[in-house]
C-alpha cells in the first residue's frame, strides 16, 4: 500500500476556510470558554464578522482531556439547533479549534 504523505492528505481533505475573526479560548476553563462560545453563537446578527476561528490549546502529553471534545459537542448541538452554518475542525501545530460559520438570531 502506497505512503500518503501530510500534503497530499490535506489536498484530499480540502482547506479549511478562512475566517474573518478569532475567538481565542486558549489557557480558559472549559466553563468559561463555552460561555465565551455561547456568547458568539447566540449573538443577533449584526453588521461584522459572520465566520470565526475559534482557537484552543494543543494537547499536552499527560494533560488529560482538551477542549477539543466538550467544544466539538457544544458546536454540533448548536449545529442541530441552527445556530450556527456550519463548523470545521482545524488543526495548527500551535494548537488547534474549530472555524464557525454564524448564523445569528
């Protein structure tokens, strides 16, 4: 079976889009980050930005759980709700997090 190396995975999987703003969560308890959340998917629509990069912190070995989960859960509820478009995983080496596409209420 041929080797698919990084690049040629990421080409099969697409970019991930590009957002107009950052909500940073990074070094935040996950209570607070979810509410930090809240407050950006529940806001009414408003002339600005309408896609996000929310940015959470790397695993650290022996770290126990990220953020990653219990926000991936957060975004598919708020998904299922229509509260947000849509929302996709990045991975950075920095870190990592979710690009959200706003709907707005």
């Amino acid at each position: 079976m041929p080797h698919l190396d990084p690049k040629q995975a990421r080409n099969l999987l697409g970019r991930a889009p590009e957002a107009e703003a950052e909500l940073d969560v990074r070094g935040l308890p996950l209570q607070s980050a979810l509410e930090r959340i809240g407050e950006l998917v529940d806001k009414p629509v408003l002339p600005g930005p309408r896609s996000y990069a929310i940015l959470i912190d790397p695993p650290v070995p022996g770290g126990g759980e990220t953020l990653f989960k219990p926000i991936g859960r957060y975004l598919l509820d708020a998904l299922r709700s229509g509260r947000i478009g849509r929302f996709v995983p990045l991975s950075d080496p920095a870190g990592g997090g979710f690009f959200v596409d706003v709907v707005g209420n």
